[in-house]
C-alpha cells in the first residue's frame, strides 16, 4: 500500500484523486499484469477526471443555468420543429465560441428556446470556457441597482470576461433609453471579443424595431446579428404536448 509519507505528499499536492487510484489498484489483483507506464497513466487519468469534474461544476455553478439539465445530446429533433441538426453538430464544437460569434434562437413561446440556448452554454462550460445565464428583465434590474449603488462600471467588467453570455427572453417588454445604452455597452465590450446566446420570440427582422431609437438600433443590432448563426424553431409548444402525454 502506499506509504503514509507519500499519501501526505499527494494530499498537500491536492491529488487525493491520485491517492485513491492508487490504492485501489493495490487492491486489485486484475491489475498485475499491467505495465508501470499503463498504471501510471491510469493514476493520472484519475487525478485529471476529479479535476475536470471541479472544473466544471464551478463553471455550471457560475454560470447559474435555468435549465441544469440541458445538454446538446439530450436535444432532439422531430420535423415539425425544423431544428438544423447540421448547425447544432458544429456549434458543439465550439468554435463559435473561439471565433467570437453570436447565436440567435428565435421561435413561438414553448418551442424550446431556453433548452437549446442552456445546452450550449453547459457544453461551453466543459469545453473550458466561461458562461453566465440571465433573463432580460432580471439583467435589467441587476442593471439599475449597479446604476444606484456604484457598482456599474465593475458589473460592465465582470460581463464583458464571461465567454458565452445568455440572455433569455429578448423583446418581451419596450426599452427605455437606460436599457438602450446600457445593452449597447454590454454589446460595444463583448463585440468580436466574446460569444453572446439570445433567444426571443421574434424572428430577429423585427430586433430592430423593438429596440426603438433607430441609430442606438442600428448600433445593438449590428453588433448581435452580423455574425449571428440563427436557430428559427417552428411548431406547436412542446409544454403543451408534454402535458396533453401526462394527461
């Protein structure tokens, strides 16, 4: 068994992971025949996966998904939704992401929107990359309380490090001309240096129109949608049907 000298070293190292491989192969008879480089590779393998894990639940935690339990490969299908199975292989890639590109999910209320924007967003999160999940309205109250109490410039700073930014529910209610020139800093920081996820119940042709004020428009839209790669979804609202199946 491994010596208790050894067992410290790994624990001050943060490598308990290591540890228990290692003590678990001691246990194992099926592991004799094993080479010292094949035992050792699956010690680091072990080390590497409880890293990972960490990783990733600090990043989900962080991000603060609404949806915890979307994920690309739970995404289905079916033909009345019109879901481009294509586009969705390659934003798995993530190479949107390290390209600096944007996505635009757009459909009627029910359609899954939110599933698809918080699957990309967690698959982000175990490619290594940074996330953060608002809904508009919310993002507009944490908004006005940095307005109050002197905090906006940091708020500004902390989105504009988030790598894939969420914002849910676009253009359910008018903008006031603060919402508008504060959209448009978020917009102005994270333009060709981060990736943002929209989704909205309307197509992205009538963005403009409800942003209001025509230049600030032409500036938010500009910078969300030039390099945007668009999900339309159609069809009935799958909650209802989900529903009509308890039934």
């Amino acid at each position: 068994m491994i010596d208790a000298s050894t067992q410290q070293k790994l624990s001050a190292m943060k490598m308990d992971a290591m540890a228990a491989a290692w003590q678990e192969q001691q246990r194992r008879t099926d592991h004799d025949a094993l080479t010292f480089d094949e035992r050792f590779g699956m010690l680091v393998d072990a080390q590497y996966l409880a890293r990972e894990n960490r990783r990733l639940h600090r990043a989900l935690t962080e991000a603060r998904l609404r949806l915890t339990q979307a994920s690309l490969e739970a995404v289905d299908y079916p033909a009345k939704r019109q879901l481009d199975k294509a586009l969705i292989r390659q934003l798995a890639t993530g190479r949107w992401i390290r390209e600096h590109h944007n996505v635009a999910i757009t459909g009627p209320t029910g359609t899954g929107k939110t599933f698809i924007a918080c699957a990309l967003a967690h698959q982000a999160c175990r490619s290594g990359f940074r996330a953060l999940y608002r809904r508009l309205p919310r993002l507009f109250e944490e908004l006005t309380l940095a307005h109050a109490d002197g905090t906006y410039t940091r708020l500004l700073a902390r989105l504009a490090r988030i790598d894939v930014l969420v914002i849910d529910d676009w253009g359910l209610a008018p903008l006031r001309d603060q919402d508008r020139r504060d959209l448009l800093e978020i917009f102005e920081d994270r333009y060709g240096m981060r990736s943002t996820v929209l989704t909205s119940q309307f197509a992205t042709e009538h963005w403009h129109d409800h942003v209001g004020e025509a230049t600030v428009a032409d500036a938010i839209c500009d910078r969300l949608l030039h390099n945007a790669h668009r999900i339309a979804l159609k069809g009935p609202s799958r909650r209802k049907e989900d529903a009509q199946l308890d039934a």
